[in-house]
C-alpha cells in the first residue's frame, strides 16, 4: 500500500511539472481597467476573491496574501493579471488584501502575520504566498505551490535588471508552508516604513537551518509597477537589531495593534 501511495504522488507529481512546462512567459498587462470591465473577465470567481478549478481537483490550496495601504491602480492591474496568472496554474486558491488604515509608516510584516492568521480562519490553505502588490509574474512556469523549502519567487525583476539584487534577498514574494512561517515565528512586527522586515525574515528561516528554494532567472521573471517608495525604515540596515529580533517573539504571538480593513468583495 505505501509502495502504491508513494507511485501516486510522483505521478501526479509528474503531471504537475508537465503541466508547468507546457506554458511560458506571458505579456504583463500594464493598462488599468475599470472595476466591472475585470468581473466580467473573471467571471469564474467566488466571493472573496475565491477560484477552484471546475473541471479537475487541484493538489495545491494556496492564500495569497497582499499588504495594502493607497495603492488602488496598483491593485487593480495587480488583480487584472494574477487571477489568470494562478487560474492557468490550476490552482485553488484565495486573495487576501489587508489594508492599513492608519498614517503610521507602513508596516509589511505586521500585515503579513495578520494576513496569514486570518487566512487559516477561512480556509484550510497547504501553501501562503506573502506577496506586494506591485510585483507582476511573466512567466507561467513560476508554480505558485509550497515544497519542502521556503521559496522566493523573486529572482529577476525589471527594476534590477533582471538580476537577484543581492544573495541574501527574500523581498516581493516568497512562499511558505503553515508549518514553515510559524515555526520561524513569522514577520517582525517592529518594521515601520520601508525595509529591513525582508531581511529580517531571511534571517529568521537561516536560524532555523532551512535552506531557501528559488528558480531560475528565466522563469522566476517579475515586472515591478513604477510607484513612489515609503519611507526608509533607519533600522533596515542594522544587522546587530535584526539579529536581536531572531530571539525574541515579537511576531505571531504578539498582540496586533494596527487597524486594518475587514470585507468580502468579488476579486479579493
């Protein structure tokens, strides 16, 4: 019986990456279009943004969950090319927007945690992909699934040239296991404004010795929306207080204090 299992899933492990192969480099759709012009395009979708595929059962159950605040023709040329992104992929899966209402400096990581939290409330999810919004996929070989690795989706954006900026480098998007985020205890929610969290989280996956998994340049392809950065966090840089952070858990298990929206809508 194991004998038998074990053939199954390289089976249709098999299929997966056949599946993946057969597709390529997609062009990114940079217009922004207007709110009913994407629902009719998308007419596939459930409430909350929600997609399974109709006419197979999907092996990869995958949130995405997408830090927000002012960012609305970003959103919306995001939404306009990961949902047929994620769907030629076969994927059942779930868009999570979690907007900051509040003017503090942007927190990524604190949204991060709180995405994830209220995803495994929803839906039992085997994949999270912390991903921002302003970062396009161009290649449908990028499977947006979870392996025994944490992996970063990010190798070659635009905006560097197509080129992994630096080695230890884990921004834009990475995809993580349940088991994975919470056992490096998730983001830091000590990063206000732009920066450092990323890094942070690096850290945190290399002190509990896992390795992180990333594609090739030729298909882990981003295209960055053109966008006014926030403010730099002036810690981002300091390695002596991202260090200091692996020790203490300040992250999932810590109290939320930033005021976010909650809703259901068609396409998030």
């Amino acid at each position: 019986m194991d004998t038998m299992i074990a053939g199954l899933e390289f089976a249709m492990a098999y299929l997966d990456d056949v599946f993946i192969k057969s597709m390529g480099i997609q062009p990114v759709k940079l217009q922004i279009q207007t709110w009913n012009s994407m629902m009719e395009n998308q007419t596939g979708l459930q409430p909350g943004g929600h997609y399974t595929p109709p006419n197979c059962t999907p092996r990869h159950r995958v949130a995405i969950i997408v830090p927000y605040r002012n960012r609305n023709a970003h959103l919306w040329i995001f939404l306009n090319n990961i949902h047929p992104f994620l769907q030629r992929q076969q994927l059942d899966y779930r868009i999570f927007v979690i907007e900051q209402l509040t003017m503090v400096p942007f927190n990524r990581g604190m949204l991060m945690n709180i995405g994830f939290i209220e995803a495994q409330r929803i839906y039992d999810f085997t994949c999270f992909i912390f991903h921002d919004v302003d970062m396009i996929p161009e290649n449908d070989k990028n499977a947006y699934n979870c392996v025994n690795s944490p992996r970063h989706l990010i190798v070659a954006a635009d905006v560097y040239k197509y080129k992994l900026p630096y080695e230890s480098y884990y921004g834009g998007a990475m995809a993580m296991k349940a088991e994975q985020f919470q056992s490096v205890n998730g983001f830091s929610n000590q990063f206000f404004g732009w920066g450092g969290e990323d890094d942070d989280l690096f850290n945190r996956v290399k002190k509990k010795m896992m390795s992180i998994s990333r594609y090739s340049k030729e298909i882990a392809r981003y295209t960055m929306i053109k966008h006014v950065k926030e403010h730099p966090n002036p810690n981002r840089l300091h390695s002596g207080c991202r260090n200091i952070l692996l020790l203490v858990p300040i992250s999932l298990g810590s109290p939320f204090h930033l005021p976010t929206a909650k809703g259901i809508v068609p396409l998030v």
